[in-house]
C-alpha cells in the first residue's frame, strides 16, 4: 500500500484538473477495514460486491475480520463502530445504486482501496500495481444489458443503474505507465449532502465521511478527523 503522500502526489499530476481542489483521502492504515451492508432490507457484514468489478491483483486477507457479534448482527444501532475492523456502512434500497457501487469498489480493493474527493468530483483508486501485469490498459467496463422486471435475484451482478453510466473505470487512468487507477468516479452533482458525522457510545466519538446521493443511497467511511484539522 503506498503513503498518502505518494498517493496524493499521483493524483495532483495525473488526475485532478486544472482549478480542481483535492480534499479528502481515506485510505491509509487507519482507514481500511471492511463494509457492512444494509442493501434492500438484507444485512450483510462483510458487503462482497453485487455488481461488475474489475479484476484486481491484491491479498484481501490482510484486512482483519469482523468481529462475530458484527457479522452475526448482534449489536445495536452503529455500535458496529467499535469494531476496529469495520471501515464503514453502505444503505440502499438496491443494488445498482451509487453507493453500493462505490461500496462494491472499495471492497473489491480491500486494503488498496482509497476513497478520494475533489471539489467536483469522488472516486475509488488503486494504485496501478493492484491491476494484473496483462490488464494495465483495460477497456472502461461494458455497459451491462437491460435490467428486465423482476425480484432482486435480477438485479445481483447484472443490473446497473442510470448514474454508473457517471463513471465506472475513468477514462485512461489504467493506461499504461500511470501511477494509479481509477476504479470507480461520480461528479459532485449526484451526490445530495456531504459531511462529517460522529458515531458510536464512548466517550470519544468516531469520525465518518457521510455522502448520501441523489438515488438515496448511502456510504459512511471511517476517517481520521486530525488529517482534516
């Protein structure tokens, strides 16, 4: 995994626009962790993607599993948080919507996984060495076929929703010679409200990154208040 300092290098040269103003970089030792999921009623822990992810060459045995109190459901309300294993919480009412597929990114990299934002614009990144040798200069993911009528099995790894048509694999950050890989991208106006939340009972509070979008779905993401201050 590389520091915030290489990874937000290789963004301001090779990503971040002209005007642009890269704010928040949720990826380090401190951040990584694995997702729960409340998708459609249905409670996962850990979340494992329900749509198209590329294909990635990284050890997701590196993260710590949850708790089993966390995987088995058994707490209340966000008291997930003290789980230090848990790095955030994905709700929606389906599959194909934004914050599962964001979510579905940040699980497919686990531990190489780093969620950024700009003043524009939010994305999940790797560095390109996470990408096999053979698919350095990958073809942005196809667009999947029409989602037909149906139960929810439909929807499971086939379905997406008008907004991936935002961005799933940017264009060109997985050529060759480039220093990270853009996974997964949405502009700043699909998503509804930002902000920074306190969860969990102690005393001290942990700090979660909040974005719910426009298809009112959800993501919350662990992050380190002191980076920010």
């Amino acid at each position: 995994m590389k520091s915030e300092k290489q990874v937000r290098a290789a963004l301001q040269a090779e990503w971040v626009g002209e005007g642009e103003e890269l704010r928040t970089l949720l990826g380090d030792k401190d951040d990584l962790g694995h997702l729960g999921a409340t998708i459609g009623g249905r409670f996962a822990v850990p979340h494992q993607p329900l749509g198209p992810v590329p294909e990635l060459d990284v050890d997701l045995g590196l993260l710590a599993p949850p708790s089993r109190l966390v995987r088995e459901g058994k707490f209340h309300g966000d008291e997930w948080v003290h789980d230090p294993a848990m790095r955030g919480w994905v709700y929606a009412a389906s599959p194909d919507q934004l914050a599962v597929r964001c979510a579905d990114h940040l699980a497919a990299a686990g531990p190489e996984a780093w969620y950024v934002a700009t003043d524009r614009r939010s994305a999940v990144v790797v560095d390109s060495s996470a990408l096999p040798k053979d698919k350095t200069e990958s073809e942005p993911e196809p667009a999947a076929p029409e989602r037909k009528r149906g139960g929810v099995g439909s929807l499971l790894g086939k379905a997406r929703s008008a907004f991936d048509a935002v961005a799933d694999l940017s264009d060109g950050l997985t050529k060759a010679g480039k220093r990270v890989a853009v996974l997964w991208e949405c502009s700043h106006d699909q998503v509804r409200h930002r902000d920074w939340v306190k969860r969990g009972r102690s005393t001290m509070p942990h700090w979660f990154r909040y974005m719910e979008f426009v298809d009112g779905s959800v993501l919350e993401l662990r992050m380190n208040l002191r980076d920010y201050i």
